[in-house]
C-alpha cells in the first residue's frame, strides 16, 4: 500500500491471529490447535463511506453495488443482511 498510516499485511495477519479465538471460539490456541499447512491471506479494500456515489439521490446502493463491503471478502448482499446490526453502527 503507498500509505504509510495504513497497517502493514503483515500486522493485519498477526492481529487476525491473535484474535482468531473470538471468532472461532473451538480454536483456544491456533498454533496448538491447528495444523496449518500454508496460509492464503488477501486483502480487499472496502469503505464505510464508497468513493462512488449514484448519479441521483433517489437511487439506494445495496450490498456489493454499496462499496460498502467487497463481494469477495464479505459475501455482498447475504453478508451485508446477516451483519447489519454490526455495520450499521460502524
């Protein structure tokens, strides 16, 4: 990334990490409880507030076409219904 204030891949993959066991509370330990045999790891860019706005303000983006979540880290539309209490908020 060319911003230096944004957090390295490296340091996003650490925190995931070590916060695995929230989200997965089966996992108490990931380094123990887990047989890692390689780790595929991407980022997607998203934005609480998209870049791209509609042409008219009578039109309401949903899901993927909100920018809100991207359809390939979050599940567009399905994800965005299953976690609107959280986002909602952000």
């Amino acid at each position: 990334d060319a911003s230096p204030d944004r957090p390295s891949l490296t340091t996003l993959m650490d925190d995931y990490w070590e916060q695995l066991p929230i989200y997965q509370p089966s996992i108490s330990d990931p380094e123990t409880d887990l047989d890692v045999q390689r780790v595929l790891f991407a980022y997607f860019p998203t934005f609480k507030d998209s870049p791209l706005q509609p042409q008219w303000s009578r039109l309401l983006a949903v899901g993927d076409a909100s920018g809100i979540q991207s359809p390939l880290s979050f599940g567009g539309f399905g994800a965005l219904t299953r976690h609107l209490e959280r986002i909602s908020t952000a």
